[in-house]
C-alpha cells in the first residue's frame, strides 16, 4: 500500500541537476524525504502569495480626509444655482 493520499495528484517536473543534488543534500541535513522538503517549499510559496493580497478593498466611508467647504447635502435643481457662480 502506498502511503500516498488518495486525494494526492501525481505530478513531475524537472530539475537541474545541480538543483536535484542541492534537494536531496538539504533533505538528508534536515533528516526528511526530498519529497517533504519539496511540498514545505511549495507550501511556503503559495501561502505567501496569499499573504500578499489584500483581503479587501479599503473602505472610504467614512472618509479618510474630512471635506473641506460647505456641504451641499442632496438640494433641489433650483438650489444647486444658489451654490454655483454662472457667467
């Protein structure tokens, strides 16, 4: 029986060699597998590029600098000429 999950995808990719020597050296220093020492990296690299994105957009309300003049509110058509200097 294979101590692979089922749920496990098998896939290859290849290596440099000097890459390959480098895995395998820094398993055995670890005391692990290369095949664990290779799913902590990828672990590691897909968990910090979900760290890096924000989680949500930056709420304006309120507003991050108070408005400066008079708040016109929701006037009338008509009162908007009251506020505004025509030609």
């Amino acid at each position: 029986m294979s101590s692979v999950s089922k749920n496990a995808i098998r896939t290859s990719i290849d290596l440099p060699r000097d890459l390959h020597r480098r895995v395998h050296e820094a398993a055995a220093q670890k005391g692990c597998s290369a095949r664990k020492l290779i799913l902590a990296g990828i672990e590691r690299a897909v968990d910090e590029a979900k760290a890096s994105r924000p989680r949500r957009r930056l709420s304006l309300h309120p507003p991050l600098i108070k408005p400066a003049g008079r708040r016109i509110g929701a006037a009338a058509d008509e009162q908007v000429y009251e506020f505004i200097q025509l030609p």
